[in-house]
C-alpha cells in the first residue's frame, strides 16, 4: 500500500519544493488526482489527463462525484478518505469506465491530504493503468499452454508419423499394382493426398512442441514486409483488397531469424487477407513503440519496433478472443488452427510480445512487438 499523504508539522513547502513536486507530478506515470474537502478537483497531472481523456483545464474545479459518476467503487474511496480520514485502496478486478473508449482494468488508492496545521485539507487519489500488465500475464499464460501442448503434441507426432508412412507407401505399391484405368486408383490418390494432408499438419505440431533454434542475425523488416505484400498483391489481384503501407525507414535491423519472421507476418498477412470477404484494406505500419522497453539484468534497456497489421475484415467475436491461439481452434472453414499458435511460438523465441484487437464487423489489428537491440 503506498505511505498515506501527509504533511504534519513539518511547515509549508519550499519554492524549491514545490518545483521538485511539480515535475515529479509531470512525469510520473500514474494518474493522481487531488481533491479538496469540499471533493472539487485542485490537481489533474498529464498521466491522469491521459487515463481520463480529458485536459487538466476541462476538470479543476470538478466535482469527484461528477468525474466518476456511477462507478461505485472510485466514489467509495474518495468518499471514506473525504469522511474518515483514512487511506483506502482497491486493486480487486477494477475497471475504469470511459465514454470513449473501452474499460480499463486499474487498481486505485486514496489518501487524506493533511495541512501542516494538521487539519484534513482534501484527498489525493493515484489511478495505475493495469492494462499493459494484463497484457503481459496474457502472453504468459499463452506461453504456458502452448508449452505445455507442444510438448504432448511433439510425442503423438512421433507416434503418428511411423505408421503413416506405413500407410502411405502401401497405397502407393497398390498405386502401382492396379491398371491406370482402374477405378479403384481413385481410392488410392485419395488415401496418398490424405495422408499428405496429415503429414502437414504432423510438421506443424512439431514446430509447436520442438522447434529448431532461431538462427540470429540483422534482419531488415522493411525488405521482408515489402517482398510478402508483393506476393500478396498478386494472390487478390482479381478481388478489391488493397495493401497499404506505412513503414518507418529509419528503424534499424532487428535481430532475429529472417526465415521464421518472414513465416511469421506471411502467417499474420495472409490471415488479415483471407478475413476480408470481398472489399477492404489491409494497413501494415511499423515504428518504434511508446508503450514497452525491453530490460536484462546488466544491460540498459533497449526500445521495441511495433509491427501493426490492421484490416477491415469481418472481425472476431469477443467470446472467440480467448481461444483464438488455442491449437485447432480456427474461424476459418479451411485451416488447420496452428497458425497463430506457431505464431505465438515464433514472436516468444524473439522474446516479443504479440497482441489482438478485434471487433465484429470492424476488423482485426496485430501488433507485434520485438526488441530493437543497439
């Protein structure tokens, strides 16, 4: 819990002071909200501006009941703390409800604000943002099951594939056997695509549950996404998908393995493709990102490229979100379920993050995030 907010007896701040507080209430990155004992808005620093989507100049003088109207639970904290003087704090499935944009999953203290004389003189409340930690324990928890799949699917694939190839080179001797004009070379032809067909998706649960090592080197995302949209243009070129292009030319090589990246947004590209029923746009956009930083022990931390693959298609269902890097589970009529989980797979060996934003009806964005090492 963080130390109540207090000022007792040690006499009113410095200039020196005040400025010091000033700019740590500038940079911070956390909302904080200042109250006084009449619950009217006296403070409202940039991160809380940024929470709440709305300038500091719009809320001073506002009423807290205003500010959080029927959101009982930021109204309860500010109420005690108002009433009994107490710090109070709340990181229990808490949302922040905005009008224009989605809930926001965030813990919440408040505190008393004291007078150097001693009296109460307001409340101070600190809003954290828990969405990028959300996001994180996602990709965890992703991480963990897919694992733990590969690793199952790994030993049946061994299992499988033996008498598979049984299979297949008996249907081929009878192949051989049987005259060309035979009807029953179609059973044959048959059972070989099949078998085929399985043995695909065999390699690809392999890939899953023992992949080979990523071969590290300078890869140049620019030339891989434009070689892709190339090849992607010529695949729509009788049906109106665009591809648009937005990518940063001043962002340095990642390190990575250019072949498992490349399957990777082919993966990501052509499922943006494919979501698109008959007219729409498929926008790729890549820059250095705002939201991570990557950190390891010893070393200074190093920025992420965002990679964003956002498209216009039909979208998916909010109920479908969480099953969607489940292997097997597909919206597509033809497909086998592996590809985002292989995709998932390929973005953790880069030690990147890969999240999904998606509404019925409104389309899809990708954001990939990799480490841009100096």
């Amino acid at each position: 819990m963080p130390p109540e907010v207090t000022n007792k007896g040690t006499g009113p701040p410095s200039s020196t002071d005040s400025a010091l507080y000033g700019m740590i209430l500038e940079n911070i990155d956390r909302a904080v909200i200042a109250f006084n004992q009449a619950g009217r808005i006296t403070l409202f620093n940039p991160a809380a501006e940024a929470l709440m989507e709305c300038s500091s100049r719009q809320m001073i003088d506002q009423h807290y009941q205003e500010l959080f109207k029927g959101q009982e639970t930021l109204l309860y904290l500010i109420k005690v703390a108002l009433e009994e003087g107490r710090p109070i704090t709340d990181d229990e499935g808490l949302y922040l409800h905005r009008s224009k944009a989605a809930p926001l999953p965030i813990n919440a203290y408040a505190a008393p604000i004291f007078a150097h004389r001693g009296d109460q003189d307001g409340v101070v409340m600190i809003i954290r943002d828990l969405s990028r930690i959300k996001e994180l324990e996602g990709t965890l928890r992703r991480a963990d099951r897919l694992s733990m799949l590969g690793t199952l699917a790994a030993g049946l694939a061994h299992e499988i594939k033996n008498p598979l190839g049984g299979i297949k080179g008996a249907a081929q001797l009878l192949s051989r056997e049987l005259t060309k004009k035979s009807s029953l070379q179609d059973y044959t032809h048959i059972m070989i695509k099949e078998v085929e067909r399985i043995n695909f998706i065999i390699e690809e649960l392999m890939d899953l549950g023992n992949p080979r090592p990523p071969v590290i080197g300078d890869v140049d995302l620019t030339d891989i996404l434009d070689n892709i949209i190339l090849l992607q243009r010529e695949a729509v070129h009788c049906q109106s998908i665009k591809f648009k292009l937005k990518l940063d030319p001043s962002i340095p090589p990642v390190q990575g393995d250019e072949d498992l990246l490349t399957r990777l947004f082919l993966n990501l590209i052509k499922n943006a493709r494919e979501a698109i029923p008959h007219k729409g746009e498929v926008l790729i956009e890549t820059r250095i990102s705002s939201n991570y930083h990557m950190s390891s022990p010893g070393k200074r931390s190093s920025p992420m490229v965002d990679i964003t693959i956002r498209d216009t298609g039909c979208g998916i269902a909010q109920e479908e979100m969480d099953r969607i890097f489940t292997p097997y589970f597909t919206t597509k009529s033809k497909g086998s379920g592996l590809g985002l989980a292989i995709s998932q797979k390929i973005v953790e060996d880069h030690h990147g993050l890969l999240k999904i934003e998606s509404s019925p009806e409104k389309g899809t964005s990708i954001i990939v995030s990799l480490p841009l090492h100096r």
